[in-house]
C-alpha cells in the first residue's frame, strides 16, 4: 500500500475524515505554489492534490481555469509538477498529481510514473480517463506502487461503478454534482448514496469533491466520506491577491483551518 | 478481397479515437451511441431524415462543372459537388438534422453546440427551431468577431449564443465550453457535435450523417461519364471531407485529398495544418494528430477561415493518413483567397473561404495532371457569411481602393 492508503486509513483511525487540497502548481508561481501547498498542509491540509495545469480543462470551472492559464502563460512545465511533489512531501503531507491526460502521455505514462515516485509522489487522479478508454496507464502503475484515482459521478451505471472501483486504489474520487469544479452554496442531494454505492462495489476508501466551499460543507460530507477534497475555494485565495503572495497565503491559511475543522466536525 | 474500409464503425479507427472524457459523460455517451445504433437501423428515422434532407435542405445537391475556372488549373475537368447550396448554406445541415431528431428520440428537449465560422450553429439553431428544442450556441469571443452576421443569425433564429472568453477565444474553447455546460445539463441537454472529431460515436455518426455528399456524389460522376481522378474537401475537423470521401475509400484509383489550413504558411507558427505539423496526442476526447507543444499543451492554430481554425482533426482522418488511403495538402490563406475570388469572377459562385481551400487544391493538382484529369471538389458552404472579411482581404470596402 502507498503512503496515501496508509494516511487514509491513520486518518480514518482517528474518527475523522481526510482534508484533501487542491492548487495548481504554477499559479503565481512555480516557487510560489510549492510555497502555497506548504503553507496549506502547516494549516491543516492531509493531503494535496497537486494540479498539473492544462491548455484544455473540459472538467474545470473558471476560477481553476484562469490559474491555469496564468500559470502556463508564465511558462510553467510539466517536470514543476515534481518541485511542487517534493515541497508537500517535505512539508509532511501525501502528494498526488490531478492531471488531464495528454500532457502525461507527452511526457510518456512510464517516465512520468517513475519521476513522480522519485518525486515521493503517491498517486495520480486522471479527470478524463476511465478505466477502459484504452491509455495504456493501468500497465504502467500495474508495475508500480503507485495509487490510481478515477472518478465516479451522480450518472455513474452500476456496471461502470464496479468497473471504475475495481480499477482504483488509495481512494475514488466521488464527484458531488455534476458539473465542473468551482465553488457552489450547498453540497448537492444523492452524494450520500453515491459514496454508499462506490463501497459496495468495492472502493477501498472514497473522497467527495466539486462545489465543496465551507467549513460547514466539510463537516457534512465529513460524516460520510473518508475524505473532502477542496479545490477552487483555495484557488480562489490566491486569485484574490493577484499581486501580494503573503495576503494570499494568509487567506488560504484562514480558509484551510475553517475547511480543517470542518472535517473534524468542528463548526 | 480486401475488406471494406466503408463506414467503419469506431470507436478505434486504427490507434486513432476513442473517449477519453470525465465519467460524468460516459452514461450520456453510452446513452447516445445506443440510440444512434437503433436509429440508424429503424426506418422510422431513416425515412423521416430522407424526407428532411429531401424537403427541408433540398438534397440531392446538385453537381456543377466550373470550365471558366478550370482554365486556370491546368484544363483539368473539374466539377463541385453543390453543398453550399443546401437550406442554411453549407454541408452542416446534413449533420444537425440527424443529431436533432436523435436528441427527440432521447427526450431532450435542449440542444448545445460549438461553433467556429458559425455554420454548425446556424444549422443547428435552425434544426432546434424546426424541432421545437430550446438551442444554446458556444462561439469564441474572436469568432463572434469575425463571423458577426452568423451570431445575429443564430440569434434571429431564436438560439442563445454565449461568447467564449477564455483561451484562445476560437473553435476550441467553444468546445471545452460545450462540454462543461453537457455535464452540468446532461439531464435535459444532449451535445450536438459539429464535426467528425470528439469521443465516440461521434466521428463515426457526424461521418455517417455526412456520407450522403460522397454517395451523391459517385452516383452523378459516372452518370457524367466515370469516376473523378481526385476528390477534393477542406479539412478542419474533417466532416465535409469525411462525408465526402467516405463512398470513394474502396475506390482505388480515386485520390483522396483533404485541404487543411496552412494560414501565414506552414514554416511559421500560425497555421492550423494538423496533419502536416502536428503529432498524435488527445484532445477533445479523442486520440488525433493535434497541434501541441512538447509538454501537450495546444498550441492556438491560426487560419483566416474560422471553420478551419482547429488544431484538432477528426480520428479517421489521422488513419486514413496513416494507412496512405487520404492526402492532406496545407493550403495558405493568400492561395485560399486567391481560389475564392476566381471561383466568384469565372463562374459566379461565391465559396465559403473555408471551400476555397479544396478549391486552391484543385487549381494545384489540375495543373500537375493536366486536361486528361476529372475532379471533384466538394464546395462545402457558400460565401455569403464571409462578404465582409473577403472585402477587407481585397481592399474592397467602400473607400477602399480595389
């Protein structure tokens, strides 16, 4: 099992659920997500999900959509995905890296897979392929112990939900709405019963993401779910302060303890 | 005997295709190839989509042989396959009426679509309004620009069209846009595809609605004498072409060339010539040649022609490429302006700026083979929508010198 399971469970052990966060790396800067992503772990945060920006997000709202803009027009690459890996792993938190799947299979499923392992990576969440697209990646981490995170959604058919759980490891990522990620004012009905469904076909843990804003809003799915996975509502902290890193820092500080004592049931 | 390479039927065409989209998606991709593979065999829906093509768009589209223009390429005999002709002015049509009685047999009752020069759009607007469905049109910002009398179409024809404003403001953010609103509505909504590209069934089922051109098309060559040397269609997704090519692929000795947009020239970094440039990537949901930096991030194609203006192309183009059964030319915007405005003063057809580039085609290979050669040359759409950007290329406007 890889570190993340293993927090997974630890956390689980503890009565409570996983805070999982999501930044862009990139956005302001290379040096200044790492700096981020650290900051967001000191303050709460189990586990990051390092995102990997992307010309083409299809599954993006805007507020994740022009981070990732700015951070490729800043010229952010794909082999800074490992910077960012190696400043959440110093900092004491589990990294996995969120990322569409072209600019994977440019870099080469195999080398990325082992670049991020050196990197003390654990596992990749791939919005756009499911497990039989056909990418070849289930042969590359076949050879690895390195965690896949598909995701499962409010349409998901029960053949796909075995398929798709039975193809993850270290958690499955249950989309709470459908939709795109982006910050909403309530968690949407039915996700209780999609999470219940993503156990019984055999998830070995599932996290709940999309439209999670509040500490309120963690505390709720908190009490069903192994983990909140949390992303444009720190995005948005930085966003706010496009040119002062340490304001932004500071509202993403302030944010993930609200988000950090929701998952604990403190509101 | 060789199998046929006919209408295949994806989701792979080769190595090429697939879906490679969110989950979310899958159960309404599913949904829709499932219904599509009922459709397509239920005459219910094949006569009504022949009586529409029939009374509504006025197929069959007729063939016109052009000997003015043919002069200037080389004497060949050269005849256009009328699709600009069609009701809405352009092949579109074909596709958007198969998709929207499909959407009805689905129960839905809203249509999306993206949009480049704003031909899908209009069609689809047109097909939503025939059809009593609610229509949302996604266009990049810089399209709406360039292409404003088709926004205003679309909007006549009661549409709804959301500018686009992040990216590269063009063609493919309007499809990432179209997307994002497919999962949010996905209940309510079905995505009316307006190319042959994106996850199956969509090139294969924008292919087959669009075959019609090539199947015409066959039949009135050889009741003009045989069938043409060449082919010829423009490519940016690649449906008029595929639509085009697709009757002639178990033809041997018939060419096959797609014209894609080469834009300032394919030696600089605005062009949206995939196949000649790119390399095999995904995006869109499918597994292409596509125009992407080394990291696979896209890189912004640029072609006079909003239609062209794709760094993508559908996936049975890329094995056609690959298998050497298709050509792909890249075709500049100088010698695609050049192409339209003879098309307009030998023989009084004004192109689409995007079918002049299948007509710059054909003025090359007319020249390389000479008078003994017949070809065919699908005019995709007609060139009313691109007046103004026509006149601003020749200096034409009033106050203008000509």
């Amino acid at each position: 099992m890889t570190a993340l399971g293993d927090r997974l469970d630890q956390i689980k052990a503890e009565g409570r659920s996983a805070l999982i966060g999501y930044l862009p790396v990139g956005f302001p800067s290379v040096e200044g997500s790492a700096r981020a992503m650290q900051e967001m772990v000191a303050a709460g945060v189990d586990i990051v999900e390092v995102g990997l920006p992307y010309s083409d997000p299809v599954m993006d709202g805007e507020i994740i959509q022009l981070a990732a803009e700015s951070a490729l027009a800043r010229g952010t690459r794909v082999s800074d995905v490992f910077t960012a890996v190696r400043a959440v792993v110093e900092a004491g938190a589990v990294a996995v890296v969120m990322s569409y799947w072209n600019p994977i299979l440019q870099y080469g499923p195999a080398r990325f897979a082992d670049d991020l392992l050196a990197a003390g990576g654990s596992g990749v969440i791939l919005p756009d392929i499911t497990p039989d697209a056909g990418s070849g990646w289930a042969e590359v981490a076949a050879t690895r112990d390195i965690d896949t995170i598909h995701l499962v959604a409010l349409t998901t058919t029960t053949e796909r939900m075995h398929l798709t759980c039975q193809a993850s490891s270290g958690f499955v990522y249950a989309a709470a709405l459908m939709g795109v990620t982006g910050e909403r004012s309530s968690i949407g009905g039915g996700v209780e019963e999609l999470v219940g469904r993503a156990r019984d076909a055999g998830a070995p843990r599932v996290c709940v993401g999309l439209g999670v804003k509040t500490g309120e809003h963690a505390a709720q799915v908190a009490r069903y779910a192994d983990g909140v996975i949390v992303g444009s509502a720190l995005v948005r902290c930085l966003a706010d302060h496009p040119d002062d890193l340490e304001a932004g820092i500071a509202a993403l500080r302030a944010t993930t303890r609200e988000l950090a004592a929701g998952v604990r049931g403190h509101v | 005997m060789t199998e046929s390479l006919q209408s295949a039927p994806g989701p792979f065409f080769g190595e090429f295709g697939g879906r490679f989209l969110p989950e979310a998606l899958m159960a309404a991709l599913d949904e829709l190839t499932d219904a599509y593979d009922k459709a397509k065999v239920d005459p219910s829906f094949t006569v009504e989509l022949d009586r529409l093509a029939r009374d509504y768009t006025g197929r069959p589209s007729i063939v016109t042989e052009i000997p003015r223009f043919a002069r200037h390429a080389g004497g060949a005999r050269i005849f256009l396959k009328r699709e600009d002709l069609n009701h809405t002015g352009s092949h579109k049509i074909n596709n958007v009426l198969g998709q929207a009685l499909l959407t009805k047999r689905l129960g839905k009752t809203r249509v999306i679509a993206e949009t480049g020069a704003g031909q899908h759009g209009v069609a689809t607007a047109t097909a939503a309004a025939l059809m009593d469905l609610d229509c949302v049109i996604y266009m990049g910002e810089e399209d709406t620009e360039r292409q404003a009398l088709n926004v205003a179409r679309m909007r006549l024809l009661g549409a709804e069209v959301v500018a686009v404003k992040t990216g590269s403001r063009t063609l493919r953010d309007a499809i990432n846009e179209a997307f994002r609103d497919w999962v949010a509505n996905v209940d309510s909504s079905n995505y009316i595809f307006g190319t042959a590209a994106g996850p199956h069934p969509f090139p294969a089922m924008v292919r087959d609605f669009q075959r019609v051109i090539g199947v015409e098309a066959r039949e009135q060559m050889l009741a003009l004498g045989g069938l043409p040397d060449a082919v010829l269609a423009c490519v940016g997704g690649g449906s008029n072409a595929i639509g085009s090519f697709d009757a002639f692929l178990d033809d041997a000795d018939v060419r096959l060339i797609g014209c894609e947009a080469a834009g300032d020239g394919i030696d600089t970094d605005r062009h949206a010539a995939t196949l000649t440039k790119g390399s095999v990537g995904v995006l869109h949901g499918s597994r292409s040649y596509i125009l992407q930096d080394e990291d696979g991030q896209t890189i912004a194609s640029h072609s006079i022609s909003a239609g062209l203006d794709y760094p993508g192309i559908g996936p049975q183009h890329s094995w056609l490429k690959d298998i050497g059964r298709a050509e792909y030319w890249p075709v500049s915007d100088t010698e695609a302006m050049d192409a339209f405005r003879l098309l307009c003063r030998t023989e009084g057809i004004m192109p689409a700026i995007e079918s002049s580039h299948a007509l710059a085609g054909a003025i090359k290979l007319g020249r390389e083979l000479g008078p003994e050669a017949t070809l065919l040359v699908t005019l995709s759409g007609r060139g009313d929508k691109d007046v103004e950007q026509a006149a601003r290329w020749f200096a034409m406007m009033p106050g203008e010198d000509a």
